[in-house]
C-alpha cells in the first residue's frame, strides 16, 4: 500500500515538471522595453523601462514623466506585448497613483513625484475638453509721451527763481512714420522782475521713403516771448531728409527745405525762409544717452538775415521701469537781425527729471 502511494506521488510530480516544462516561457522585460508594473495596491502603470535595480524599477510613463517605483510597492512586471487601449485595471486618476508610489519612494523621489503628480491631475481634470486659450498678449502702444520738469530758488544778495517744464508726444511706426510734438517753457525773475518768459512748440511729421534711407518732413513751430519785441513768432517748413546712421548706437538725420517765418507785435512781417538741419542720438550706454539737434533758417530774401536753434541734452536712466531719468542740456538760439539794444543771443542750460512713459 505504502509503494503505490508513493509511486503515485511520484507520478503526478513527473507531470507537473512536464507541464511546467511545456508552458511559454514570459520574456523578461528589458530597457526599453514597454511594460506593465502591478502594484500591491491593485493598479497597474504602462510605460517605458528605463533601468532597474535589485530595489526599484525606473520607468517613463505617458502622463506622470520619468519615475523610481520601488519593488516593495510592486507585485510584479511584464513585458507588454502590444497597445491595448486603457482597461479598468488602469484607473484614470492618475494623481493618487502617484501619491501611493511617491509614499513608497520618499527617500529617493519624493520631490519629483509629487511635482509630476500635479501635473498629471491637472491633465486628468482638463481631459476630454479643449486647451484653455493662451492669455492675450496686448500689442505694445506707438504711442509715447514725455514729462520733465526743474525748478530753482535763491534769495541771497539777489532773489531768483527760475524753472522749466517741458512735455512730448510721440507716435512712432518704425521704418513706416513718426509725428512728435514737445513744448518747452522757460520762466525766470530777478528781484521779483521778470527777466525770462518764453514757449517754444514745435511739431514734426516724418515720412520714410519705402526701401531707401530717404524720407520727407514737415515742421511747424510756434514761439512766444514777451520779453522779445516779435513777441509771437510761427514758422513752417517742408522737405527731405536722409538718414545717415539709424541703427543704435548712432543715429543721424540730415534735412534740407524750405519754408516761412511771420513774427507778430512790434515787429510784423512775413519772409520765406530756407532749411538746414541735423539731428543726432548716441545711446552711450542702455540707460545712458546723449541727442542733440541744430537747424538754420536763411532769409531767402536776404540771406545775410537767419535764425538758428541749437540744443543738447544727456539722459541718464535712474528706474528704466518707471521711465524716471536724470536729464541735463541746454538750448542756444541766435537770431542776427533784432532791433537795437536787444540781445541777438539766447542761452538757457537746465538740469532736472524726465518721465517717459
């Protein structure tokens, strides 16, 4: 009895070596290779093997990126074979997947885990629905516009007080148009008298020729001073221009035309006039830059007679994001014929803040 037990067991031993024999084998998975990793928790992750350790795996998943799982989390892995779509075995919350693995892994990827499960929990509540539209992005304004202002007091062996306001807009297409607009005012008293009260406007329209360094302007200017005996005087000018340097950090501007000055008060009289100007800017620095700018006017009809304007200023950049710059310059105008007793020259020098925004 007790020899047919045993070679019973013998038997059954021998066919279930036999079938073990017989059955597939698995292919063990290897890098590269996309497999699938059950975890103990009962889930299961698809992705790419990258490496493995005696202690963990590294595989690249679709949704959460590159990660370490540790095999104390993992029941087993295998080699997936083909592309089947996602089963119920696979949940769609990916993000507690990723809290349960990032438990199991603190001590070599906790950082990247829950950095990957954020993401992945926002792609899941976002799926099925269109990408949130990107934030519009505002066009940047043609438009700029300048402030500076300096003011001076003193009350020693004479009482003075003297200030300057200055203001200007701009409107700019690059390579297209510019039109700029400023208006100066320069205010002073000696002993309460006044001994300087003068506004300078000048508006200037440039319109490049397509394709070439060419362009053409119109200039008007208007001036008071009631200390002058022309008191009032409105210019207007036309023509071209060429550019000579425009890229930074040099730029310069010739202009050739020609025009008409009428002076009001005192003096009452209409004359043409012709045109030459130069206009430069050197950006010495970014937050750093000096501009200067020089026209003549001839009397057509007696051009031993003209009028010149000559100014300069340096600006220096103190917040470039509040536009705040220190500024410094001075404006120098002669005019050859004056009646008798006047001064044929004007020479202001200034110093104060500017605001471009």
């Amino acid at each position: 009895m007790r020899i047919k037990i045993l070679q019973c067991i013998f038997a059954l031993s021998l066919f279930t070596i036999e079938a073990a024999a017989q059955a597939p084998a698995q292919p063990q998975p290897m890098s590269g290779n996309q497999v699938v990793v059950q975890l103990v928790g009962g889930d299961s992750l698809r992705g790419e093997l990258v490496s493995e350790t005696p202690d963990s795996i590294i595989i690249k998943h679709a949704v959460l990126g590159q990660m370490t799982i540790a095999r104390s989390n993992m029941t087993s892995m295998v080699t997936q074979t083909a592309n089947p779509a996602a089963t119920p075995s696979e949940p769609a919350n990916v993000a507690a997947i990723a809290t349960d693995i990032t438990n199991a892994n603190q001590a070599s990827s906790e950082a990247v885990l829950i950095d990957s499960a954020k993401g992945a929990a926002a792609g899941a509540a976002a799926a099925g629905t269109a990408a949130e539209a990107p934030k519009p992005v505002l066009p940047v304004s043609n438009w700029k516009f300048v402030l500076a202002a300096n003011a001076n007091y003193t009350d020693a062996s004479d009482k003075q007080l003297d200030f300057r306001v200055a203001g200007a807009a701009v409107y700019e297409i690059k390579d297209v148009e510019k039109w700029k607009t400023d208006a100066e005012y320069f205010f002073k008293t000696v002993n309460d008298a006044t001994t300087d009260n003068n506004l300078l406007v000048t508006s200037v329209y440039d319109r490049d020729i397509t394709a070439t360094d060419w362009l053409w302007f119109l200039k008007a200017q208007g001036q008071a001073s009631s200390l002058e005996a022309w008191e009032q005087r409105l210019s207007g000018w036309g023509g071209i221009g060429y550019r000579f340097f425009q890229a930074p950090p040099i730029a310069l501007v010739g202009k050739v035309g020609f025009g008409a000055t009428h002076e009001f008060g005192a003096v009452n009289d209409t004359y043409p006039e012709g045109y030459l100007e130069i206009d430069g800017k050197w950006d010495i620095t970014e937050r750093q830059s000096i501009q200067g700018n020089v026209y003549i006017a001839p009397d057509l009809s007696d051009i031993s007679q003209y009028i010149t304007i000559a100014r300069a200023e340096w600006a220096l950049k103190v917040d470039p994001e509040l536009g705040l710059s220190l500024v410094g310059g001075l404006r120098f105008q002669y005019q050859s014929n004056v009646p008798a007793g006047e001064n044929a020259t004007d020479l202001r020098v200034y110093a104060g803040l500017k605001m471009d925004f």
